[in-house]
C-alpha cells in the first residue's frame, strides 16, 4: 500500500514538477553571475583550477535543461538519471568538505561564497532531493516504462498500476 | 522445459532493462550536450569575461575573499604580537588548531561566531588586535569569521592570509599539540 502510494503517478508528478523547478531556478541563478558560481566551487577545493570555470559556465545551463526536460516530461528517463547523477554528485561533496571541516556556502542556489555555510542542512536538503530523483529514477527507469509526458499521467493509467 | 521458460522470461526481463538503461544513457548525455551547447553559446553571446581555462590566479582568489576586509602583513602581525596586543582568531576547524596553531589563539571556525562573538567583543575593547587566520592561500574560513564577526559588530578583525603556513615557515613560536 505504501508503495503504490510511493510509486502513484500523482507523487511522481509532484517530484518531477519541484525537482524540475529547483533545477531550473539554481541553473538561472547561477548563470547569471558564472564567476561569483566559479569562486563558490573553487571554495569547495575539489576541482582542479583548469576545470572551475568551464564547469562554473556549463553546469547552471545543464541543471536548467535537466530542470526543463523534467518539467516538460521530455526524454523523462534521462532527464531522471541526469538529476540523479549530479544530485549525488552535489552531496558527495558536501559530504567531503563536511568531513574536512571546510564550512562555505554551498552555492547551490546563490553564488554566494561569503558568510557562514551549514554543512549538515545542505547535506540533508540535497539527500531529500536525491530521494526524490530515486523515486522518478525506479518509476521511469526501473519500475515504469516508456517516456510520459504530463499529458501521459493520467487517472486511467493510475487504475491500470492498481 | 519450466527451466527454460524461467530463463526466457529472465533474459526478457534482463534485455528490457538493459534496453530502458541503454535509452536513459542515451537520452542524459543527449541533454548534458543541449547544456554544454547553451553554455558555449550562452558565454559567445553575452561576452562574459571569465575565461574558460587558465584557473584562478592566487591574487585573485586572495582579492575575492578579502573584498571588503582589512589584510595584515605577517611583520605588522608579529609586531602586534610582540606587544601583547595581537588576538589571533584561528578560523580552522578544531581537529587541526589541535595540532598546532599560534600562540595564544583562539579556535573560532565560523560557524562558532556567535558563540564567541562577546568574548572577543570584550577583548577587542580593551585594546587587543583581533586577527584571523586559517591555512593556504585560497582558504576563505579567515575572511568568513572576520566577515561573521563584523556582521555582529565587531569591526576591525584583520586578516592574514595563510597565516599558520607563513607563520611556522618564519621561524615564529607556535604552541604545538600537547
């Protein structure tokens, strides 16, 4: 019961539409000012300085296309992957600067690369959000089939799951 | 003759999944490549003025954190020393003050401001130079405690940029872990 709860194409809209909005306004955000974003992920001191500003410039545009495809419920099992991929990415570095006790501002939805960061709260916000990519992940990818589109989300296919 | 149909539908089962991975992978470098493209484009049209290569230079990246704050020099920061007047603020976290760190400092990560916010009120009051250091150049946890501190009116926190590398490298006393 739990599970068709989870797995309900009404959840799975939900996810899509909050995922595919946070992507696209953290990717508008963060092209609007590539080198206060490139400051933000130099502060991570993970990338090498050759790789900060072509991933400060490209990285904004690909969260808003991942973000569109979502919302749109275009090339929906990539779109889902693609979240989920940079998702884990995003937490296993906030995992490792956690661990090294290196506090910055995630600049997840800012550039901000001043002021004091909370670590715990960007990790844990970034793990819900990868729960949610998870769920869409094993309802396009593992459980469902077939690219839906809003349209596609129907009361009839929720009949047919049960 | 039941085995064998258990393996079809598992190798049903196995193709399928293999099909649905092969079209996901497909589909997500297909849309990571719309997003470097907008990228390129993005940065062609607008003429933004971050270069794609060449990294960030160690002034800049000392420029960017210092905005709006006051450096000191390690010679002003010894002399401070030397008179009793320097109040170092040791921005790093705990596990590494505890190896070592100037003498005299307080261990104050940035998230731990407010905590330590009047004490260090109280010591700047009565004549003391506050000054924040962490290690390596392109460590921001100095200027982010000066930057915290000012916030909860606490002005003229300077800072020394890379200040526990340069100081030990100087010959200067340090109180090593216990």
């Amino acid at each position: 019961m739990k599970g068709r709860i989870l797995f309900s194409p009404l959840v799975s809209i939900a996810f899509r539409l909050a995922l595919g909005g946070i992507f696209v306004y953290a990717g508008a955000v963060k092209s609007q000012d590539p080198g206060g974003f490139a400051q933000a992920i130099y502060n991570y001191r993970i990338l090498p300085g050759s790789l900060i500003n072509p991933v400060a410039l490209i990285l904004p545009w690909v969260e808003m296309v991942v973000g569109g495809a979502l919302i749109l419920g275009v090339w929906i099992q990539g779109a889902t992957l693609l979240v989920c991929g940079l998702l884990a990415t995003f937490a296993s570095a906030l995992f490792l600067n956690l661990m090294r006790g290196i506090d910055v501002d995630c600049g997840c939805f800012s550039t901000a690369s001043s002021g004091t960061g909370n670590a715990v709260w960007y990790l844990f916000r970034d793990l819900a959000l990868l729960a949610m990519g998870l769920q869409l992940l094993l309802r396009y990818n593992g459980m469902g089939s077939g690219d839906r589109s809003l349209a596609d989300m129907s009361p009839r296919e929720g009949r047919e799951k049960n | 003759m039941r085995q064998g149909v258990r393996t079809r539908k598992e190798r049903k089962a196995f193709f399928s999944i293999w099909a649905r991975s092969s079209k996901a992978l497909v589909q997500a470098m297909a849309l990571l490549l719309v997003g470097i493209a907008l990228g390129v484009l993005s940065k062609a049209i607008r003429g933004l003025d971050i270069p794609w290569s060449g990294g960030r230079s160690e002034r800049e990246v000392v420029a960017t954190h210092l905005e709006g704050l006051e450096e000191i020099s390690l010679d002003e920061a010894w002399k401070a020393y030397q008179s009793g007047q320097a109040l170092f603020l040791d921005a790093r976290d705990p596990g590494s003050f505890s190896t070592g760190h100037l003498p005299g400092a307080v261990n104050v990560p940035p998230s731990e401001a407010e905590g330590d916010s009047e004490e260090i009120r109280v010591l700047v009051q009565a004549g003391m130079i506050p000054i924040a250091y962490c290690d390596g150049v392109d460590c921001p946890l100095s200027s982010e405690l000066a930057r915290g501190l000012r916030e909860r009116g606490i002005e003229g926190v300077k800072v020394l940029v890379n200040g526990w590398s340069r100081w030990r490298d100087r010959g200067y006393p340090v109180e090593d872990a216990k």
